[in-house]
C-alpha cells in the first residue's frame, strides 16, 4: 500500500465537486485518477517557460519524448498558472511569492488527493540569492526560515497567528546532494534558506524604491544570516516546505544563487550565464528523476 496524500480538510469530502478555480480543472468536467493517477514527480518552479523548459528536459532525459514534441499546457483555460506532465513528472509554475505558491499549492494537492496518486516527490526548482557562496552554487534547503532566522512559518488564519513547521525531508536532500556529487557538474551545498515577503528590503538589498538603512546595517545582517546557517535567499520555500508537511508529501528545494549577496545587490551575469546557472537545479532533479527510476 503506497503513501497517499492526506487531506486536512474535512469538508471537501462533503462537495458534490471541486473546482481547481486557479488551474481551469474541476473533478466534475476532468477525470482526474486517467488524467493525473500515473504521477510521482511534481517539479514546480516561479515562471511557466521555465516549467515547459524543464518538461521538454525530462521528457528527453526518460526516453518519452521525441525532439522538437510540444507538450500542451493542461491549465490553458487560465493564465495563473501553467501545468505541463511527460509520463511520471508533472511540472508546474507558481509565480513569485508565498501567496502565489501557497495558492497553487492548496489546489495541486487536491488535485494528486483527486488523482490517487502515491508516494508523491515534490521539489521546488529555483533561483536565489546566495550568502557566502560562489555564484552558480546550488543549494538544497535543510529547513526554510524567516527573516528572523526562525525555521517556521507565521500565518494568520480567522485572525489568529497560526506557526506552521517549515522541515523538509532529510532523508531526500541527502539523495539530491548525492545525485549532485554523482553529476560533478556543479558546487552544491545543503543549508538553510531564508525565505522573505519582499525582494527589495525585505532582503536587505540596498536598491530598491525605498531603503531607509546603511551598508553596514545590511552586511550585519546577512552575516548574521550566515552564521545561523542560512545560504541563499528567495521568497516561496517556507509555505511549500508548511504544506507539503502537512498533506504528507516528501518534498525538497533545490535553488541554484544568480549572485553572493555580500557582494552585491544586482544580478549582473551574462544572460547566457544565468541561462546555464538555471540548468543546474533541473540537470540535477532531472538526475534524481532518472535515479529514482532506474535509468541511470
């Protein structure tokens, strides 16, 4: 008997039908367990081209696609989000943010839960800013903190503050920075990573519209960050790592760093740089993948 996703919410078993409002699905016009049932693989990542990207990658890496193949947006009735699937993996984007992730989140467990899929692995891929580290690293996330360095997540639910626990599964990062060492491609690190509600001053970037403190204050604080374990920085790790906690779901994040933090604001490399930067995290869950698989 597999590992199945676990719901925490008793009234959907109440609804005649769920609409996934923000993928265009529903249960009552799509069939679900033939559409979804297969999947073991859930990649998800800020922009929709890059999810196609990633879904044209694997689809070649697993011998399931043919070159030049197209594969059709499955959430084409909306532009909220893009969905993508080629055999066992499915890709999808969530835009920038908690809020963004946190939305897709709720309705692409629902729909694995509608689906009956097993053993679920979902890894976010990314990019992020990096502390002390070599541009082009990447990290797998050991436990997503907050801007004060807490691994946790703070929501208000009916006006209460609710504190959610953002772990992610040991167990998977060290088989990732496993893959990554079997690759030999690429320096990767597991750390913690800080996930903020701002890009601007909320991780102390210096470059934004408003910024009422000094060089100084800001470099203090992202040693600080450094010393208490944090590596790299972005905005959607502490909701995904909360969610996928709560449903059950084995899950990871995987970010490669455009830029070391402690030198600088702005993400100054070559396009074709950043492009090659971008690979590295879908080179090495598309190597997992394989693993996991057998086909390596």
């Amino acid at each position: 008997r597999g590992n199945f996703i676990h719901l925490c919410n008793p009234h959907l078993e109440k609804m005649k039908e769920d609409i996934l409002y923000h993928f265009a699905l529903g249960t009552g016009t799509h069939d679900f367990p033939a559409l979804f049932g297969d999947v073991k693989f859930v990649c998800v990542g800020g922009s929709p081209s890059r999810m196609k990207a990633f879904i044209t990658y694997i689809a070649e890496e697993l011998g399931l696609g043919s070159p030049g193949c197209d594969y059709p947006n499955i959430c084409a009735g909306t532009d909220r989000y893009a969905m993508y699937k080629v055999g066992p993996v499915l890709s999808v984007s969530h835009g920038m943010g908690i809020p963004s992730i946190s939305i897709m989140l709720h309705e692409l467990i629902k729909l694995l839960y509608h689906a009956k899929c097993s053993d679920i692995t979902i890894i976010r891929i990314g990019t992020s800013g990096g502390i002390g580290l070599e541009p082009g690293s990447v990290v797998i996330t050991r436990q997503s903190v907050d801007a004060t360095f807490k691994p946790q997540l703070e929501q208000v639910v009916l006006g209460k503050t609710v504190i959610r626990s953002t772990n992610l599964d040991e167990q998977l990062a060290k088989e990732l920075m496993q893959c990554s060492k079997e690759i030999g491609q690429f320096n990767t690190v597991i750390g913690n990573t800080m996930c903020t509600l701002d890009f601007y001053e909320g991780q102390g970037r210096l470059d934004g519209a408003i910024c009422l403190y000094d060089e100084e204050e800001k470099l203090q604080y992202l040693k600080n960050a450094y010393d208490s374990g944090v590596r790299n920085i972005e905005m959607e790790s502490s909701v995904f790592a909360a969610m996928c906690n709560l449903s059950g779901v084995k899950a990871a994040v995987v970010c490669v760093t455009l830029l070391n933090r402690l030198e600088g604001d702005q993400i100054s490399s070559p396009h074709d740089v950043l492009v090659e930067y971008q690979q590295r995290p879908q080179k090495l869950v598309g190597y997992f993948i394989k693993k996991s698989l057998r086909k390596v």
